[in-house]
C-alpha cells in the first residue's frame, strides 16, 4: 500500500492482498490491472503504467519489505505446534513464497528464532514461475526427494497457492480464518464484531473452494489431522 502512496494512487487493504501469494512483480503488475487502481493510476499520471514503472515500484519493493520484516515477521499462531506434530508422523516440511531471495534469506533466522525451520526453502526468482504455476511445488518435492506428487500436501491460505498445487497435482488445504482472506492478528480476531468476522470467514472459505481446495480449515493448527485423513485415502488408492 506505501508503495502505491507514494506513487500518488491510494489502494485498499483488500486490493492489495488480492493478488498474494504470487511473485512480487507479477503482484504489482496484478493490482494495476484492477479497474479501480487503474483509473486512479490514469487519472494521477495521465498515462497508463508502463514497465519502467513496474521495474521501479518493484526495485524499491524489495528493500521496503527487508526493512519491514523486523516488526512484520511474526508466525502464524499455530505454526510451531503444526510443524512439532507433522515432524512426530515423520513429514518433511518445504516453504515456498512470493518473495524473491534477497528477502528470503533475510525472513530464514527469524522464522527460525520462532521456531519454525523447514527442511528447504523455494524463493519465487528460482522458478520460471511463480504461482499459480507449480514450479515451486515441484522444486520443493525435488529439493525434498519426495515422490510421487499425490504424496505432496500443499497447504495455503490464497487462490493461487491452492491453484499452485492443484496444477502440481498435489493435495490442497486451504487456511481460512488466520489466513489471508481474513487478514486478521489472533488480538484482532479476538475483538472482532461477530458479524464482521463471520463475514469474512465464509467468504475466506468460499474463495479457497471455489479455487479447487481438497480440503479447507481454519488454521494450520488442524493441518495434522488432515494429513492423517490424506493418508487414509491413499492406502485407499485415492489421489488429487
């Protein structure tokens, strides 16, 4: 959103997580073909953006987002007991992201300093593309020596990250209420109108479903129990 303040265009919170999950350029390209973002583009510039432009809001993108990773790097509630239970069934654990290198291995110690270190990490600049494409899945199952791909579990909480494993052809879990959709901290959930939150939850749920999810919970605190069912369904020759 600063990024586009200080181009003079004012988006929304909502216009601005939208497009998550993909690779950062492809975002910013993204919000720009929103109606209503390019009309305030227009009506700011007096032309639409070209890729000059695109090239710089992503150059000054990055730095942005290392410097804000200080005070915007907390885990998601739930991630620690997740990962602690999946390594007890003996899961190997990738992460893959939006997020070029450069802030990625800046991300890695803090993650790790809350405890969650997974055995590899995929950046979005290591693939020819990033989500909705699977590369990144694919990367990590290599990276991990894990085959064949219905032995994969992609867990997401965007549109393009479910539609990212489901093109890999892996399983898909959806996380809906500490996710994206709802865009809330556990403090504000908390305090949340009833009202408000239901709001967005059904819509969370509804938009992880509607993008092909197998599966859709509301935090990752109940992805274990999903794998477990996942794993059921394969000693029954199920697949994706």
């Amino acid at each position: 959103m600063e990024l586009f303040k200080e181009e003079g265009v004012e988006v929304t919170s909502e216009e601005a997580r939208g497009p998550m999950g993909m690779h950062k350029r492809a975002h910013i390209c993204k919000m720009l073909e929103m109606e209503r973002v390019r009309g305030a583009w227009l009506e700011k510039k007096g032309a639409p953006p070209t890729d000059g432009d695109i090239n710089r809001m992503y150059a000054k993108f990055v730095p942005k987002n290392i410097a804000a990773l200080q005070t915007h790097s907390k885990l998601i509630d739930g991630t620690v007991e997740c990962m602690a239970e999946l390594r007890r069934m003996g899961i190997k654990v990738g992460s893959c992201t939006g997020y070029p290198s450069a802030i990625v291995e800046k991300l890695k110690p803090l993650a790790a300093a809350q405890g969650y270190v997974p055995d590899v990490y995929v950046a979005a600049d290591e693939v020819p593309q990033a989500r909705p494409m699977p590369y990144m899945v694919w990367l990590n199952a290599i990276r991990l020596d894990v085959n064949p791909i219905e032995a994969v579990v992609k867990v997401d909480d965007t549109v393009d990250g479910i539609k990212e494993g489901i093109t890999a052809g892996s399983w898909t879990i959806g996380v809906a209420r500490t996710g994206n959709y709802v865009a809330a901290t556990e403090e504000q959930l908390a305090t949340m109108p009833r009202q408000d939150l239901e709001w967005r939850l059904n819509r969370a749920y509804d938009l992880l479903h509607d993008a092909g999810s197998h599966y859709v919970v509301d935090s990752v605190k109940d992805v274990p129990a999903v794998v477990r069912d996942i794993n059921r369904r394969l000693t029954l020759g199920e697949r994706p």
